[in-house]
C-alpha cells in the first residue's frame, strides 16, 4: 500500500509541473510577442 500511494502522488506532482511549466511557457510567449509589437510611446521635449 505505501508503494502505490508514493507512485500515486509522484504521478500527481508530475502533472502539476508539467501544467505549471506549460503556462509559464505560454506566458514567455505571450510577453515576448505582446512587448516586441509595442509600438514606443514619444516622450515630449520640454
């Protein structure tokens, strides 16, 4: 019993990171492509 519950939990945690690195994947995505079409804003010259 003990054997199944520690696979049961490993195969648990491996998809809680595999989720949390898919977002932070698509996050990184998301930033790079959202920042590189930002158009600068001007500044003003006093």
């Amino acid at each position: 019993m003990p054997f199944d519950a520690l696979i049961l939990g490993l195969a648990v945690s491996v998809v809680f990171v595999g989720f949390a690195a898919v977002l932070a994947w698509a996050d990184h995505q998301s930033r790079t492509t959202t920042q590189a079409n930002a158009p600068t804003p001007k500044r003003r010259s006093f």
